[in-house]
C-alpha cells in the first residue's frame, strides 16, 4: 500500500513540474510579445522563450530589448 502511494506522489509531482515548466514557457512568449509585439513567438520551444526573456531582463532600454529579442528569435529560427 506504501508503495502505491509513493508511486502515486511521483506521479503526481511530475505532471505538476510538467506543467508548471510549461507555464513559465508561455509567461516567458507573454512577456516577449509585450516588448516586441511583432515578434514570432509561437515556433519557440519553452527553453527558448525563456532564454531570450533571461536576456532581455538585463537590458536597460526598452529600445534595446526589444532589439536584441528580436535577434534571438531570428537566430533560433
């Protein structure tokens, strides 16, 4: 019966990871699409959108993450 339930639990855990990393996938294209509106988001993988928003954080000037954005995208397209 343990052994059920701590299967259980495992299984539980990981659909809840699954789905919380795909959350932080589409807040990441959310995000893009708020500072580069014309920015083809949707063919990024969740990795990819959250490496270009890491990106752009650091930048200063919203001209400039808007800029370098849109170059992360192109380049993983």
């Amino acid at each position: 019966m343990k052994r059920i339930a701590l299967i259980s639990a495992i299984a539980i855990s990981t659909i809840a990871g699954a789905a919380s990393a795909q959350g932080t996938g589409d807040n990441a294209r959310a995000e893009i699409l708020r500072l580069a509106p014309n920015a083809n988001v949707e063919a990024l993988s969740n990795a990819q959108a959250v490496a270009i928003w890491n990106n752009v954080q650091d930048e200063t000037s919203a001209f400039t993450a808007k800029q370098r954005a849109e170059a992360m995208i192109r380049s993983y397209q």
